[in-house]
C-alpha cells in the first residue's frame, strides 16, 4: 500500500497490485517518484510511478523487467539502473514526467554511460563510460572531462579499525564520501583522506611497519595494491602499481593478508604472471614480486602461503613447485625477499587447516616448528625446519585412543615450550600438549570439548573459548583457568577477535558478520561480561587504553554509530 501518515494517522493511499519488494525512489519537483515491484500480465515487473499529494494522483511512468538499488536522486531528477530480459543494463533518468524518462545515453549521445556517485559538494553527478569518467551540472547537457591523474575507483569494504598514533584508522562508507579512510581520536570521528573522490578507496587488512601503516587499497588506474599512511593525507598514497594496470596485484575475494618478518612484509600478489610470493619495506623500490616461480598462468603459492619466520631475514613458505620445477604437492620453500635466495626446501607439505589461524608455527632458536606431512595421502604432524633439506624433519603424530590419527594446532610458545591443541570431528575431546623441544617430550596438562581457530597471546598467557567458557592458559605455570559464567552457547562456529588494551583483553564473540555481540573483559582483577546494550560489534581496536568499536542495531546494515568503553 502506498499510505501517508498525518496527523499522527495513518491515511491509505492507494492499493498497489502484488507489490513485494521494498519501494525506492525520491522527490521530484516536489513529487513523489517511486518504484514498485508488481505483476503486469503474469510477470514481475518493476513500475515507476510519480505521485501528485496535492491531487493524490498516481501517474504509471515506465515499467521495466528489472531495476537494481542504484537509484540517485539530483537536482529534482531521479537516476537509476533497468534491466531487459537478458540482463542488459542501462541507465536511465526521470524528472517525474512521462516525457523526460530517457535513457542517460542518448540524452548525452554517449554509449555504455553510468553513474558513479554524486560529488561530495552535490554540485555535480559524475558519470562514466568505457574510456573517461565525466562531471554532470545537472542544468545543461554538456559534459567536463575528469583527467586520468585525479581519477580512482574502489570496491565497497567493511570496517577495519587499526590503532595508530593516537587515533583509530579506519575504513568506512557514508553517502558524502563513498568507501574512505577516516580517524577516530574517542570524542570526534573525521574524514583522513579522500584518497578516491569518484567512489571509494578500499581499506582493508591494514598493518603497522615501521611506524607506517600499510594496507591493501584499490584505486582507478592501478586496482588492489599495497598502499602507505603515515595518519596525514599528504602521507597516504599507493606504493607501487605490482601488476601494472587496473588488474591489482591482489584478489580482494582472498582476503590477502601481510606476514611481518623483521622490517618487511611478505604477501601473496601477481604481476600478471601468477601469484607467487611479494615483499614489501614500504618503499617503491623495496616492493615486489620476489621470484616467478611457478610454471604456468596460476603461479605457484595458494590463498595462504603459509608465511612462516625462520629469522630476522628469511621466511618459510609453501609452494605449488617442486626441486625439479614441476608442479604437484604443496612443498616447503624459502626467503629472504631476493630472487637469488629464494629456494626449495624440503617435500613436506605444510598443512594450511585454516586461513583464519592467527598463529601457525613455532620458532624456536632459528628452527621453525609447524604443522605438515609427507605428502597429501600421509598422516599429519608437528614437523621442524631449520631452512636445509636435511634439518627438515618429521617430529611426532598424534592418535587418539581408537587408533584415529589426530589434527595438532600450534597455539603459542614460550621460551623453548611449544603449546599445540589435538583434535578430531569424530573425537571429542581435545587435548592440549606441552612440547619442550629441550627433552624433545609432550605431555597433556588439559583438555576441552570444543575447539575454536581463535587464540589470544599476552604476558605468557593464552586466551579462547570453548565449552561455553573463557579459558586461560598461563605458559608460564602450565595452569588453565576458566570463566565463573559462560559465554554464548554459539562457540562452535562464531568469530572471535581480542584486543588488548593496557591491562584490560576485550573478547568479542560474535555469531556472523552482522549477528549478536558479546563482550568480555579480562585482567588480572576480573574476569566479566559486559553488557553493551545488545549492540552488534563488527571491528574494534585500543585507543589511549580504552576501546573504540564500531556498533550498530542487530541484523542492521550498514553500521550506524562508533562508541567507546572503559
């Protein structure tokens, strides 16, 4: 139904025939222009429809196969995207009468045109073609070029907060801006650059390098790259185009991340040549693919290189090439971001049981401790390398009473003591392991019933949940401890993430991306839930001791409000 509400009452307007969809649209001139998703002669048909309040006339302008949520509305014009039945698009423009809803190109007699977004002063629409992006007045029908250089475009991401300096960096979206990177400081939240002014820069999986943050940004002419920030706009910019072009060097989908070793980043990227292992010093000279080393268009890392420290200067990685350069198994490589010293290690495939492992090795005086086996048909275990052939070797397997070969998980370390969780889906309990790689002994100081990929470090302790409780293991003591109350029964299969913030771990569980919250508190005082008013949290981070995090309404996109807590 269309209905208008006046004093205090709701007035029907007028029945509309088999509408499902919700309803879009804007002023006109003053009037109504909506959409309307109805059944014309036995099929859906997306209506536009102007509305007069004073006459309360519905006037049916067009009707089209398919309409999308790109509707902007500027300078009393409405423009939007249809569809025909093929899935072609085009778009289309409205000022709310029959005779001025045309199609965007032939009113500017250029094809495949578009609308991008409408500029932060609203002045102007801007528009893009196959060739250049263009600024509309809105008044008359001719068009201003945007040169090349100002020119960028992003893909949309979700917040990721990072502390730095005295302020969280972010990246967001608003309506006057796009997708860009903003600061928080706990008492105002502000534009820091607006690295894209067409669109939106992307901001996501940021890191801190030398008092530099680094993340992975996407831009017009150079798509997903490593960018640079030092907080200030003059000090945010791109630091290299990798893979020469629009393409990026990274598939945002993947979720890329950085490994830090030292004073470098190691990732995943392509210079169109296949994904093989990068470096980064945040420098354009020190930013590059370090080695083709795969043989055919893929490259020869996967989605997780599996990046693990072997010393200040080299790091263990997994590659898709063997010692005689033919693809296969998965096999232990190393580097130290040369061409020259990047080479194969050993056979052993490193087993990648998730990429959302915040730790994946051990390093124990210059021998890297890590989960692997000999070969995809063989049995996983803990194995160790010390960068040679012959320092390569298998360590220990784990098995259950019945004889089932069990997963093992590094989990942390402390001095020489390796603390490594065992599991299987058809065994329940889990049990966590000491190694000293001194005696080369493990023994069991503990188990639990349930298992989680998310694992918090901090003074010698190590901190998850599972069987609906915080638990807390001291390295040190080789003590567990667990929470008085429990935590939300969803522990299985939620997301976890910590934050240490001075003496304070904040623990937030949530069940999906835009699902319920809960909020944990830890320290060597409490150990309590929080309550913060059914807010659904997406990402957090410390400032000045305290936590910033991003909150909105559950099951409520996009995100409406930034709080803070003690």
């Amino acid at each position: 139904k269309l209905s208008k509400m006046q004093n205090g009452i709701v007035l029907e307007i007028k029945q509309l025939s088999g509408s499902d969809r919700h309803i879009k649209g804007g002023l006109c001139n003053g009037k109504l222009v909506f959409f309307s998703s109805e059944i014309l002669n036995g099929n859906y048909r997306d209506v536009l429809y102007q509305f007069d309040e004073e006459s309360e006339f519905l006037e049916k302008l067009a009707d089209y196969y398919y309409t999308d949520d790109n509707v902007y509305e500027f300078k009393n014009k409405l423009y939007y995207t249809v569809y025909d039945t093929q899935f072609n698009s085009a778009w289309m423009s409205t000022d709310g009468t029959l005779q001025e809803t045309k199609n965007l190109s032939e009113i500017f007699g250029i094809s495949n045109l578009s609308v991008l977004k409408i500029s932060r002063d609203r002045e102007n629409l801007i528009l893009k073609n196959q060739a250049d992006v263009l600024l509309f007045n809105g008044i008359n029908t001719s068009l201003t070029k945007i040169e090349k250089e100002s020119e960028s475009f992003a893909f949309n991401y979700d917040m990721d907060f990072i502390s730095y300096g005295n302020a969280i960096v972010f990246g967001a979206s608003n309506n006057l801006n796009g997708n860009e990177l903003f600061s928080s400081n706990g008492y105002a939240t502000n534009l820091l650059e607006d690295l894209n002014h067409l669109s939106g820069t992307g901001f996501f999986n940021p890191i801190d390098l030398n008092g530099k943050l680094i993340f992975f940004g996407n831009d017009y002419d150079s798509g997903a790259e490593p960018f640079i920030s030092d907080g200030t706009p003059a000090g945010t910019h791109l630091i290299k185009d990798i893979n020469v072009g629009s393409g990026g060097s990274v598939y945002t989908n993947d979720n890329p991340t950085f490994f830090k070793n030292g004073n470098k980043l190691f990732f995943r990227c392509t210079d169109g040549s296949g994904y093989e292992p990068c470096v980064t010093d945040g420098t354009p000279e020190g930013t590059r693919k370090i080695k083709k080393i795969g043989d055919n268009y893929y490259g020869s890392v996967g989605v997780d290189p599996y990046f693990m420290s072997l010393n200040e200067n080299e790091v263990l990685f997994a590659s898709a090439m063997n010692n005689n350069n033919s693809s296969g198994n998965y096999n232990l490589w190393k580097t130290d971001g040369t061409p020259e010293g990047t080479n194969f290690v050993h056979s052993v495939y490193p087993e990648v049981l998730s990429s959302d492992l915040k730790v994946k090795s051990a390093n124990i005086n210059g021998v890297a401790y890590f989960v692997g086996r000999e070969n995809i048909g063989s049995d996983v275990g803990i194995w160790k390398s010390d960068g040679t052939s012959v320092g390569t070797q298998f360590v220990k397997k784990f098995t259950a009473q019945n004889g089932t070969v069990l997963f093992p998980r590094i989990i942390g370390q402390n001095d020489s003591k390796i603390f490594i969780l065992t599991y299987h889906y058809n065994v329940a309990t889990k049990n966590i392991y000491v190694f000293d790689t001194t005696s080369n002994e493990f023994s069991i100081i503990g188990s639990v019933g349930s298992n989680l990929p998310y694992f918090h470090h901090h003074d010698n302790k190590i901190t998850f949940l599972a069987d609906n409780k915080l638990i807390i293991i001291n390295m040190d003591s080789q003590q567990i401890t667990r929470s008085t109350y429990s935590t939300d029964s969803f522990t299985e299969h939620n997301f976890v993430d910590f934050n240490q913030c001075g003496e304070n771990l904040y623990v937030h569980q949530h069940n999906s991306m835009y699902g319920y919250s809960s909020l944990y508190k830890i320290n060597d005082v409490e150990n309590s839930k929080l309550d913060i008013n059914n807010d659904a949290i997406q990402s957090a981070a410390c400032l000045n001791s305290r936590l910033l995090y991003s909150s909105r309404l559950i099951n409520s996109y996009p995100i409406k409000q930034i709080k803070i807590t003690d």
